[in-house]
C-alpha cells in the first residue's frame, strides 16, 4: 500500500474519530433520549467517546511520524 493510500485510510479514521467524539458529548449533553434512558444512556455516549479516542489519538500519532519521515526523505 502506498503512502497516501494510508495517509488517506489515517485521515479518515481521524474524522470518524472526532465525528464519535462529538457525537457522544452531544448526545450526554443535549439529548432526552439518552438522558430518559439513565445508565444505560451514559454508557452509550461514553462508547461513542471511547471509541472516538481509540480512532483518532492513534491515528494521529502514526500519521504524524509518517509526515516526519516523508520530509526527511525529501531533505537527504
């Protein structure tokens, strides 16, 4: 697989990433739905929440060493 094709799949779990994030803080926040449903409602916002960190911190941190090892192949 090429570099931009995993540099694109990253920034693609990224956005899935922080789409989940907000959309957990957004559902504990504002929604009835979630806030009449009690416990179990928290724990379905708090999975959209987890699941968006454990999409976008990875990602970010992996994406970034592949760009630092792009523009040093490009400097030597």
């Amino acid at each position: 697989m090429s570099d931009n094709k995993l540099i694109l799949i990253l920034k693609i779990c990224i956005s899935i990433g922080i789409s989940l994030i907000l959309l957990g803080i957004y559902c504990h926040n504002f929604s009835e739905t979630i806030a009449t449903m009690g416990v179990n409602g928290i724990i379905i916002s708090a999975m959209c929440v987890a699941f968006g960190m454990a999409l976008s911190l990875p990602t970010k941190m992996y994406l970034t060493f592949i760009l630092v090892k792009r523009e040093v192949e490009k400097t030597t």
